[in-house]
C-alpha cells in the first residue's frame, strides 16, 4: 500500500510540475520563425503580432526570417524544432496546403500544431483599365466570346495568384492562358500596359492603384465585400465560387503543449478586439482573424481542398 501510494504521489508531482512549467510559459525568448524576406506583409503581421505579444505576456518575442524554397526551409526547421513552445511559425497556411502541391516538401500538415490566424487577406480579380468590361458577369461573358484568347498574369507557376485564378476560371468555365512573372510587381506592370489581360491580388497589393485609372476590380473572392473596397462585389454575388483568401497566422511543432497554443490563442482571439491592434491590422490593409486552434485547423482541412480541385492543372511538383 505504502509503495502504491507513493507511485501515486509522484505521479502527482510530476503533474505538478509538468503544470507549472506551462504556467510560467514563456520563461525565455520566443523565436517567431517567418519563412519570408523582412517587409513583406507576412513578415509586418508577423512583427505586430510579436510586439503585442511581448508586451501582454512581459517576455521576448523575436521574429527571424529563415528564406528559401518559397518558405518551405522556414516551415520544414520549425516542424523539426523541439516542441517546447520557445520556436514557433509564423506564415500563411498556403505552406501546408498549397506548396506540397505545387513542389516537393519535406514536412506534413500533422507536423504542426495550429494556433490562431491572425489575419487574412481575400484575392481580387483585376483587369487592365481598356479591357471592355466592367463587372465579373461581363468578363465572363468577354472571354467565353475567345476560349484561349485572353491572358491572365500571376506571381509564379503555383503560387497563390495563380491558383485563385485558376479557382475562379474554373468555377466560371473560362479558358484564359496563364503567364507566370517573378512575383506581383512585374505582373501588375504588364497589366497596367495591357500585355495581360487579368490578374488576382491582394487588396494590399492594389492598394496603390485604387483611385487611379490603370486597373478595374472587378470581384472579390471573399465571403463578403473587403472592408477596403466596398464597392466591389464578390465574386459569389455573381457566380457560385469557392472561398479564397490567404490565411497568415501561427503554427508550433507537433506536440507543442496545449496549455501554451491555448495562452496564445486565447492572447490573439483578444488582440482582435483591440482597437490599437484592430487599427494596425488596418495600416497593413488585412482582415482581422483572432481563431481558436480548432477554426485554424478547420481552415487548414478546407483550403486544402480548395487547392486539390486545381491540382492537375497546377505544374506537376518539382524536387527541390
């Protein structure tokens, strides 16, 4: 009896330092890992989230930027880190659910623990300013006139703008040629001078051109209209069609304690009601998330699948 009731007391005192431990979580840095070059809006979220972060749990948050393979190093050296909670990711979910498409990864969605999205950012179809047409139903129309008579630029073979276009094409049964360029700012360019004749970005990536006369918007991809374009419609007002959107926000290595993805989640779900943090999501020109764990992985199960309707039509992956 003696020897069982001290089994027990152990038990119990590892429990209790198994809890404590979490509870004193973070009791150093925490590395936010962004597989991305610093100043683009993965790595802005990312620092805004961190510098909230740091003043609401009083410790260190980094952001260190670990390039390569269009984010797949970055995500592939945080699914292998020790699941302690001090190395965590912070990148669009597209690198779980789009890239293993699209080139050979060396991770699996089940290597990460989802936390929260902290913001998402839909896609809007976009043409030149002399393509004659001036809402989704007429474009439609336009290019069913020509099958394969239409381009349509994007940041890349596989990347998000290309896939959401493919998305919308295929829902709308048009037939447009891709040109892929290296990155948005070419694609834009050629847009502008009229070389292409449709391309889909983001509203952060459109906003230098809202006012102007170089481009139209015509649809958003979006559940609902963008907070920063309010006249334009969705796509869905038009025609049924997936939802589309890029989905930035926080992963951790399998294993990583649950206590600590729930303190953060739960950091984050009140971030999102914070006018300060509310405004700064704003000045980036993103939507707001503030998800628990659950809806994360929900988004992750779902977006996935909206990828894999396009598959074959995306390039076949490649080694790296």
């Amino acid at each position: 009896m003696l020897k069982t009731l001290a089994r027990g007391f152990f038990a119990a005192s590892l429990l209790l330092v198994s809890e404590a431990a979490n509870a004193s979580w973070p009791d150093r840095p925490v590395t936010l890992i962004v597989p991305y070059a610093a100043g683009g809006i993965t790595d802005v979220l990312a620092r805004t989230t961190a510098e909230y972060l740091q003043t609401r749990l009083k410790q260190t948050f980094i952001v260190q930027n670990e390039t390569g393979a269009g984010g797949i190093i970055g995500a592939a050296n945080v699914a292998r880190a020790k699941a302690d909670g001090t190395t965590l990711l912070f990148a669009p979910i597209a690198l779980l659910t789009l890239s293993p498409l699209t080139t050979k990864v060396n991770y699996e969605t089940g290597d990460f623990a989802p936390i929260t999205i902290v913001a998402s950012s839909p896609f809007v179809v976009t043409v030149s300013k002399e393509f004659p047409t001036n809402t989704i139903a007429e474009f439609i129309a336009e290019v069913k006139k020509k099958p394969g008579g239409y381009t349509y630029a994007s940041a890349g073979a596989g990347s998000t703008t290309h896939v959401s276009s493919l998305l919308f094409l295929k829902s709308a049964g048009l037939d447009m040629v891709h040109v892929p360029y290296r990155g948005v700012g070419p694609a834009f360019t050629d847009l502008i001078a009229g070389h292409v004749q449709m391309l889909s970005a983001s509203p952060v990536e459109l906003k230098p051109f809202i006012g102007s006369d170089k481009v139209k918007p015509l649809g958003v991809s979006a559940r609902q209209r963008s907070r920063y374009l309010p006249d334009v419609p969705t796509i869905s007002e038009t025609l049924p069609t997936p939802t589309v959107a890029t989905y930035n926000g926080l992963l951790g290595p399998k294993g990583t304690p649950a206590e600590i993805i729930e303190l953060l989640s739960s950091e984050m779900v009140a971030a999102v009601k914070s006018p300060e943090f509310l405004d700064k999501l704003a000045k980036i020109g993103v939507e707001p998330g503030g998800t628990t764990p659950q809806e994360m992985a929900a988004e992750i199960a779902a977006d996935s699948e909206r990828w894999k309707s396009v598959a074959n039509d995306i390039a076949p992956p490649k080694s790296q």
